[in-house]
C-alpha cells in the first residue's frame, strides 16, 4: 500500500499566488512514483513542477530516485523550485 504524498510547506502558498496571479494549477502531488507536485500553465506554456522546501537543508531537498528517474525520462518541460520567485523566472523567458 502506498502512503499517502506528503506536500512541501510552501507547496499551498505557491498555488494560492500562482492562481492569483491568473495562472492555471494542477496540483499533482498525490500522483506518486515520481510525478512532479504541480502542473502550472498560462496561455503560452505548460511546466511540471517539483516543488522543494527552500527552508530545509539541501539535503533535504534532493530528488526521490522516483523523481530522480521521472525526470530523466521526461522530454517535455520540467522545473525544480524552491519558492514562487523560481517558477514566476520560469514564466518570463
């Protein structure tokens, strides 16, 4: 049996801001198996995104070997971030 996703902290107040600001969101946490936290899109684009706790020690914030595998294998548009700072930076290129 798998046990349930746990969420990073700052996983609620980056969604609430991104939704906020008008953008779509997903939230893909509870997926598993290496499946990034969000699905994040505005009219132009469409990013899978592996949020990570930026108040905890890098360590801490290393990808799962799920993730680690999930990543690799994906050939579209994927971001690891740490606060909303790092997915908005995304937005603007």
């Amino acid at each position: 049996m798998r046990r349930s996703a746990r969420i990073d902290a700052n996983q609620n107040e980056i969604v609430r801001h991104l939704r906020k600001l008008g953008f779509s969101v997903a939230i893909t946490s509870g997926i598993g198996k290496g499946f990034p936290d969000l699905v994040v899109a505005n009219y132009a684009r469409t990013v899978l995104v592996e949020l990570k706790d930026g108040d905890k020690p890098p360590s801490d914030q290393a990808l799962t070997l799920d993730e680690t595998e999930f990543h690799a294998k994906w050939k579209g548009n994927l971001l690891v971030a740490n606060k909303l700072d790092d997915i908005l930076k995304y937005f603007k290129h």
